[in-house]
C-alpha cells in the first residue's frame, strides 16, 4: 500500500468534518486488511509466491463496505500462505511475530491482522476464518476477534481457500469495535450467491451489558483435553463471573468433537485442491523460470510452476485434497466427511434449543515459539481442535481475552451462538469485557 493514498484519503475526509458534511461511521479509522482480501490495484498475493506481483483488478465487497462507510485501509496484512496454517509460519514473506513475546508464534493464519491490533498500528483490521484463523490468532495476540455466522459477510473478493468454511470478520480492541467494524461488513451481496439476505442489526448501540437469563453451555469435553493452567483459569474464571452476573450454566455433552478435527481437514484440503488448481502460471502471477530449460509439455509447465509457486504445507494440503477426491476414493473419504459433518452441525445446532452460547477456550495453550511445531503437521492441527466445529456449523464464534499466562502471553475464550445469533454472542463478551478489565498495555 501507498501511505500518501491513505493520507490522501484521510485528508479528504478531515475536510469534510470541517465543511461539516456527512461522513461515515467509521471516518478516518485506520483499517488493515489481510493479504487473502482483493484491493483494486494494490498488491494481493495471499502470502504466496505463486500470486507474486499479482494486483487485484477489483475490490471484495467488504473492502468497498469499508471504505464507503469511511474507513482508510492503510496496509495488507500477512498471513500463513493461502490461509493455510496456524501460526503464521507458512508465508512467502517470512513468520509473523507476536508483539507480547517476539520469539513466540502470532497465530494463524491472520496472523498480522492480530499483529497490527495488538501492537496498536490500526484501529481494527479483516481477517479470514475458515478454521478457526481469526479466534486463534486474537487468542494468541489478546485481541478480539469475531468469526461471523457464514453468509453474514459477503466473500466476493476473498481469495478462496475452503469455499464452504470460509468467512471473513473482524479483528479490533474491544467487543463494541468488533461489533461496528461486522456491522458495517455485513450484508447480502448480488455478487455471492451464498451471501444471507437478511437484516443486519445495530449490535454495537444494542449490546447489553447484563447476562441475566442467559443460559451457558459448555461442552464437558472440554474438561477432559490437557489445558494449560491459565488457559483453564481463564475458562474458570469467566464462568464464575458469567454465574455471578446472573446466567444459567450448564454442561453438555459434545459426542462429535473428537472427529470435528479429522472431518474438518478432510474437507477444507478437498476444497482447496479444488480452488487452488487455477494457479497454473497462465493467466496471472507466478510462472516458473524456463530460460535455461523449455518445458517438456503442459503438465511439465504446470508442474514446475506450481512447484515452485507454492510453499511445502499448501503442497502438502493440495496433495491430501486431490488423494480425497480422487474416482477410487471420493465416496470412501470425501462424502463420508460431508455426511459426517452434518452429523456434527446439526449437534451443534441443537445445543442452542437448551442454551444461548457455547463456552470453552479457543486453544489449549498460549502461543508457542516459533519454530517449535513446524516439523510435526499434525500437532499444528490439533492445534485447531476447539475451532473447527464453528466453521462446519456455520456458526458465529468469536475470541474475547480473558488474562496473561505466567510468561506474559494472552489467552482468549471462545463464545459460540447460533446461526445469526450474533447479538446473544456480543451480549455475553461484552459483560465479561466489561468485568474482566483485560489490559493490553504490553505491545508496543
């Protein structure tokens, strides 16, 4: 991004505060927005070398949502490439680091969206979720970050990585910014056919600070998972003071969770050797060098440009995903998730016929350092064993932090609502926002 474009921007509304003219509800907030979200003429690469050089021809919905409403977008953010990592580890452009600790992980894959919020370099920014990858990172880096119901937020310019799980939301300081920044997000859009049209409520001037008569679950699974100290003294601790503030708790039994993870991975690496198969070299970004060597044919083309194009864990994702829906195993692998994961939406569904919102942690530990899971893929995934549910339900669910592990870094809890049931899920973050006083004074 150009700063004097933004500064330009921010100028032009300036003066029409002085000439006292109507502006938007966001004038003059600076806004970042991850790398997976297109920008008319500014560079979009999706972290990625194969996307190097590439400059979106047009702008996602939400970046015009923003931007109409006032907003001055003054960088993109980096990410785990193609959205595919949770710890910001796996980009073309190198880690993201986290601002309470600079030899630990930011999370991921909106890890820099976490990043420019934490250490105060914007008002809020725009990550994507499809697994967990905004909870995760606010959790890690103490921010709020708010996974919206699918469909709530229009993907028309988001670079596709799982075409069913992904959405995009925001990433900011306090429940009441999160809550403005998806208001103004939000929406039905004729550009995305799976976009919801259906009323977007003002959460940010509705959202109660009481959760009298608000009934609690909390999956019992939860208890059984090895957490960190903190992270369960967190749960602990927000639940007592949810109990104290008037609302009802109660457990329930999450029979599915322990296949969320594998059904999760099943279908989001299906979907994305799906999408991913457009980046051949062709039409746009990346092609390999072939000055020294002409390629042999076509599929020696592709095959060296994409080799060369994409990192090892997007190759390792596209490779399980193209295995899954293979002829001799469609039926074996990937529609059996698909089916599965009905199962599991409709238990998550139904939990909310007897309660509000779902509570548990957004991961069973702080950040970990850098480097220390890069050699063990399925560690790094399990690492998302408490977000993935949302994603196949289609839920909302959102990161609030709640305190700071002995070694200074912050964790999160993860309030989860039902489908377009935001405000029950700003309700609850906001009572404890409003109770648990978390301080971010630590970045810098």
């Amino acid at each position: 991004f150009k700063n004097d474009l933004a500064l330009e921007t921010a100028k032009k509304i300036d003066l029409k505060i002085k000439n006292k003219q109507a502006v938007g509800p966001l004038a003059g907030i600076p806004i970042t927005i991850k790398d997976m979200i297109c920008s008319k003429g500014h560079p979009t690469t999706a972290a990625s070398k194969i996307l190097q050089g590439f400059k979106a021809p047009y702008s996602a919905t939400l970046v015009d949502r923003l931007e109409a409403a006032g907003a001055v977008i003054v960088g993109k953010c980096n990410q785990d490439e193609f959205a595919m990592g949770s710890s910001n580890e796996h980009s073309f452009y190198g880690a993201v680091k986290n601002p309470w600790n600079e030899l630990y992980v930011a999370g991921g894959s909106s890890g820099g969206s976490a990043v420019t919020v934490a250490a105060n370099m914007c008002w809020a920014s725009i990550g994507t979720d499809t697994g967990g990858s905004i909870r995760q990172p606010a959790h890690f880096c103490g921010v709020v970050g708010v996974k919206p119901t699918y469909g709530r937020v229009s993907r028309y310019g988001v670079i596709a990585y799982g075409s069913s799980l992904d959405q995009a939301g925001p990433l900011a300081r306090s429940v009441e910014d999160a809550a403005l920044i998806l208001e103004v997000i939000s929406g039905r859009d004729e550009m995305d056919a799976t976009s919801a049209n259906i009323e977007v409520p003002k959460w940010s001037a509705t959202t109660s600070k009481s959760v009298k008569g608000l009934t609690v679950g909390v999956p019992r699974q939860v208890f059984q998972l090895k957490l960190d100290p903190h992270v369960e003294k967190g749960l602990q601790t927000s639940l007592e003071i949810l109990r104290k503030g008037g609302a009802n708790i109660i457990e329930l039994d999450m029979k599915m969770a322990d296949v969320a993870v594998s059904v999760y991975y099943l279908i989001a690496a299906s979907e994305a050797s799906s999408n991913l198969s457009r980046y051949d070299g062709v039409r746009y970004g990346f092609r390999a060098d072939f000055t020294h060597k002409s390629a042999e044919d076509l599929e020696d083309f592709y095959s060296r440009t994409r080799g060369d194009g994409f990192g090892s864990e997007v190759k390792r994702r596209i490779l399980m995903g193209t295995y899954f829906l293979s002829s001799g195993y469609y039926d074996e692998y990937f529609s059996k998730a698909c089916k599965v994961r009905r199962l599991i939406a409709d238990e998550i569904k139904q939990f909310f016929s007897s309660c509000d919102v779902l509570v548990s942690p957004v991961a069973t530990t702080s950040a970990f350092k850098i480097g220390e899971k890069l050699d063990d893929p399925l560690s790094m995934y399990m690492n998302d064993v408490l977000t993935v549910g949302a994603n196949l339900a289609g839920v909302p669910s959102m990161s609030l932090p709640v305190n700071v592990s002995e070694k200074g870094l912050p964790s999160g809890l993860q309030i989860t609502a039902n489908m377009f049931a935001e405000d029950k899920m700003f309700q609850a973050a906001s009572f404890l926002e409003s109770e648990l006083k978390f301080s971010m004074e630590k970045p810098k």
